[in-house]
C-alpha cells in the first residue's frame, strides 16, 4: 500500500480544486488585519491572503521569530508576539495595533492548539491539558474577540472570523477538550453575531476539515503519523478523497473579509471536501 502522505499529495495535486488556481481577488486596500497564530500553518496562508489582496496585516502568535519571517515575506506587513491565552497580553497587543493604525478592520481569530500526546478516552484525559486546550482554543479566542470588538463597534464597522473545526459540529474521540473548544466557538460566534450585528460588525466562522498542514502529516499523512494506519477510512468519508490545503481555508476567509459579504453575519462556512454533506460511500 502507497503511504498515505504520497497517496494524499498526489490526489491533491490531481485535482484542478486544490488550491493551485489562480488566487481569489478582493479589494481590501486600506483595511487593517490582525491574524492570531499566524507564523504557519493555516494562519500563515490566511494572512498572507490578506496581504495580497490589499489589506496591512499583523502576523500575531507566540512564537514571533517565526511569524517575522513569515511576515517578511508579505506587502503591508509586521509581525507581533501574541500568547492569546494571556489577557493582559491581548490587550497591550491591541492596543499597539490601534495606536500604530488607528483602527482594526478584520479579526481572524485562529490560533489554537490541540493534543498529540494525549489520544485518549475522556476518563484517562489529564486535567492540565483540558485546561491549555480549552484556554487557547475558546477562552484566547473570547479575550481576542473582546478586545478587538470595542473599538469596531465605536466605528461601527469590522469583521471578525472565527476558525473552528468540522469537529465543533460533529464530535470524534479521543480529543475532548478540543472538541469542546471548537463546538463553542461555533455558538460563540452566532451569539457575537447576534450582539454586535446592530453596530455593523459582521461575526462569521470557518470549520476547516482535515487540512495538510505540519500536525496532520505528524499525527495522520506521514509516514511515522501516529494514526498512519487510518488514513484510508478517514479519506473514504471525504467525498472530494483528499485532504485541503491551508490556501483553501484562506480563501474562505478572504470571501467573509471581502466588502462584498456585507450581508453574512452569524454564519459558519465548513471547508472540508463534504465530510459532513452526509456521503455514505456504499450508496
């Protein structure tokens, strides 16, 4: 049997949809973008998405050497370390955007964080990493959010894009407390939609599903991947049979960033090849 790394790669690259066309484009000159867990990975793709489409972004994340990099390689861009489970750090990073821009127009939220170790049924789960998982994932995201919302409502413009997991809407094993975290960053973001809508900031959220990014390979398409071996049974409930690429989820968020989403708000987009449409493969 081809290993599933290989077996992933060449049925992406065979696919005209794999996020090899041309880039989508959206006119964001003049907008200012802040990316949380933007040094790789999704956010990486995300906020250069941005960049090139006209918008200044800020590179946000923790490990900032590699998020400078990352940045440096982007039009209209800075990099700014950023642990979102930190309060007081989120808000001295806000602050920082705010005085050095003048105002913040679009908030993805996407850092976060799941397990690699700790594969395991919920009465085995350590209490510790329930509680990392949880305050990166959910509690980072409201104290991001938070920060950001006051002063798009005083402007009384903005967007805010939240990045969960098809996950959030229907549970696996083995990762409790991520499963938690991204289902309540689902409602999270219809109940933000409900409050701040009236004030012209529009709330929506992404649900990517299984993406090639570094964890995936290191948990799933490498060949040493932890659940190497189940890669196949996964791929065979995905209907497009491949995992996406970060620039797909990018482009999701570049369409509810775009001036012409101006009447979506509440909404959660699933990017996942039709993981969750329902596809039984025997019919």
């Amino acid at each position: 049997m081809k290993n599933s790394l290989e077996f992933a790669e060449k049925e992406c690259g065979s696919r005209v949809t794999c996020g090899s066309l041309a880039p989508v484009k959206v006119d964001l000159t003049g907008k200012v973008a802040v990316v949380t867990g933007a040094a790789r990975g999704i956010g990486q793709s995300i906020a250069h998405a941005l960049s090139q489409n006209g918008a200044q972004v800020i590179y946000a994340d923790v490990d900032f050497d590699t998020a400078r990099q990352a940045a440096a390689s982007a039009p209209n861009s800075i990099a700014l370390r950023l642990d979102v489970s930190q309060e007081g750090e989120v808000r001295a990073a806000l602050d920082k955007v705010l005085r050095d821009y003048g105002h913040l127009d679009i908030l993805v939220n996407n850092a976060g964080v799941n397990t690699l170790t700790h594969r395991v049924n919920i009465d085995q789960f350590p209490t510790a990493e329930w509680e990392r998982i949880l305050r990166v994932d959910l509690t980072g995201l409201f104290f991001v959010s938070r920060a950001a919302a006051g002063p798009m409502v005083a402007r009384r413009s903005g967007r805010i894009i939240n990045i969960s997991s098809v996950l959030g809407l229907a549970p696996a094993r083995l990762q409790s407390p991520f499963i938690a975290a991204k289902a309540g960053v689902i409602n999270l973001t219809k109940s933000m939609a409900l409050e701040l809508g009236e004030n012209g900031v529009l709330v929506n959220c992404v649900a990517p599903g299984s993406i090639m990014t570094q964890g995936t390979k290191k948990l799933f398409y490498g060949e040493d991947g932890k659940f190497n071996d189940r890669v196949q049974a996964m791929l065979a409930h995905i209907p497009l049979g491949r995992p996406g690429t970060p620039e797909e989820i990018a482009h999701a968020v570049l369409f509810l960033a775009a001036p012409e989403s101006s009447y979506i708000n509440g909404a959660v987009l699933t990017v996942d090849g039709g993981w969750l449409a329902g596809y039984i493969r025997e019919f």
